[in-house]
C-alpha cells in the first residue's frame, strides 16, 4: 500500500513539474534548457549518460536542488519525482523541499512522511516538519518534531535553536532560554543563538542579563546601529539615562535610521528634558510621518 501511495505521489510531482515547465515556456529538458547555469545543464548530460549508470545515486537529488535554487521549480520538480521512482537517497526530502517553497505544505508533509518511512531517524525529516508547522504558527505540534530531531543527534546546534524559537513565540521564556544555553553548549559564540537568547532575555524581563550578554556580543562584532540602539534601551529600562544616551547617539550617528530619533525623543522626555525631546520628535516627523 505504502508504495502504490508513493507511486501515485511522485507520478503527481513528475506531471506537476512537467506542466511547469511548459507554462513557463521552457525546454522539457534541463540538459538543453537555456535559461539554466552551464553547471546544472552539464550535471543533467551526465547523468544522462550511459557511462553514468547507476554510478551515483546522489546526482539526481544533487540536481534537483540545484534547479530549485536557479528557479526552475518545474525541472527540478520531475527530476526529484525521477529520483524518488528509483529509489535515491534523499529524494522524498528535496520533493517535500520544492512543495514546501511552493506553499504546498500538505504535499510537503506527504513526503516527509515517505521519508521517515524508510528512515524514522532522519534528522532533516524530522526538522523539516517542525519548520513547516512553525511556518503555520503550529508551535506545540513544531515542537515535537524538533525534540524528535534532537533525539535522533542531541549535539546538533540547530535543533536547540528553533526549539528555543517555539518557546519564545509563546512566550515561554524560561524553556526558550534553556534550549539557546544548550545551543550554546554545542557551538559556542555562535551570534545569531547569543542574540536570540538576548531577546529572550529582554522578554523575560531579565534586563541585567540581557544588556550584558548584548555587550558581549558587542565587543565580538564591533558596533552598528541596531545593536547599540538596542544596548541603549536597555540602559534606558534599567535606568542609566547617561548611558542610553550615549549609546543611541552612537546608533544615529552610525545608521541614521529615524526610528532612533523616536528613542531619544522618548528617552529625554522621560528624563524631563522637554525642549529635547520635542526637537528629535520633530526630526522623528520628519522621516516617518506623512
């Protein structure tokens, strides 16, 4: 049953992709498809070839991929569809990959499901159904695929990761934090886990561990806008005015961005300084307000 399921599917696809391929007026080939790079028409003449025969089983799968990052869904969609008939490694991911950029997301799914049929401990399986659910706002459902994931190998970084990111879309601060320290753990001064885990901080309300752990990140990177604004709404929260002013100066001076402007305005109006205030609102209405 399950490979007539499988059969019918990948027929699906194999169409799927060859419509696409003539709505968008292209060759029905890749190997002679113009609008293709030179790299991707040669690796589909190879494969082609007898001499190639079954010398690899990653080549198709490797194409596919490599189709769908040119934008050619329809020819990447019938070459993973003729992966997946002859069994290649692989190719139920890269079709749920392709529906998954489609929009597809039941289709998606339906291959995922294909995959961990024959591999239940497929770590890309596994993440790539929490990703789809996350996609949708399924948080608790996103989170079971992503523990499952990090069953299958606990000291894969990523997994920490976008379990952490569920837990802070709910608001769950104390779980997100714990899953960005495990992160942490298992790749060390990765920076876009220490600034998840410095939001989740500011969430929290953990306001001394987050402007720390900002300034950490601060003295790795160097400054930029962003980072000091933010470096000075926390001193502003903690109530280091002289400090947030330095720090917003600095995020003006470097971005320009008008929405620092707001936060001065904001800053010396809470500092009782009105004249101030009313001069970088001002600036603010210039940029923003129509």
């Amino acid at each position: 049953m399950l490979m007539l399921q499988i059969a019918g599917a990948t027929f699906v696809a194999a169409a799927t992709g060859w419509l696409l391929t003539r709505r968008r007026r292209c060759c029905g080939r890749p190997e002679s498809c113009p609008r293709l790079a030179p790299g991707s028409r040669f690796l589909a003449r190879c494969i082609d070839s007898p001499a190639a025969a079954g010398r690899c089983r990653w080549a198709l799968t490797t194409l596919a991929m490599r189709l769908l990052r040119e934008g050619a869904v329809g020819h990447a969609l019938a070459c993973a569809a003729r992966a997946a008939q002859a069994g290649h490694p692989g190719a139920f991911l890269v079709l749920s990959r392709i529906h998954a950029e489609m929009r597809n997301g039941k289709l998606a799914r339906e291959f995922l499901r294909h995959e961990l049929e024959g591999s239940p401990r497929s770590l890309e399986a596994w993440l790539a159904l929490g990703d789809l659910d996350a996609r949708d706002a399924e948080y608790e459902s996103a989170l079971l695929h992503y523990r499952r994931a990090s069953e299958c190998d606990p000291s894969f970084a990523e997994g920490w990761c976008a379990m952490g990111r569920c837990y802070a879309a709910l608001d769950a601060w104390n779980d997100a934090r714990t899953c960005f320290e495990m992160a942490l753990t298992r790749d060390p001064g990765h920076l876009p886990t220490l600034h998840s885990l410095g939001l989740v901080l500011v969430g929290a309300g953990e306001v001394d561990e987050a402007l720390a752990l900002f300034r950490k990140i601060l003295d790795i990177t160097g400054p930029n806008g962003p980072l000091l604004a933010r470096l000075g709404r926390l001193a502003r929260a903690k109530g280091d005015y002289r400090q947030a002013v330095v720090w917003l100066s600095d995020a003006m001076r470097l971005s320009g961005l008008p929405e620092f402007r707001k936060d001065m305005a904001e800053l010396y109006a809470e500092m009782g300084q009105g004249e101030i205030a009313e001069f970088y609102r001002t600036e603010f209405e210039k940029e923003y307000v129509v």
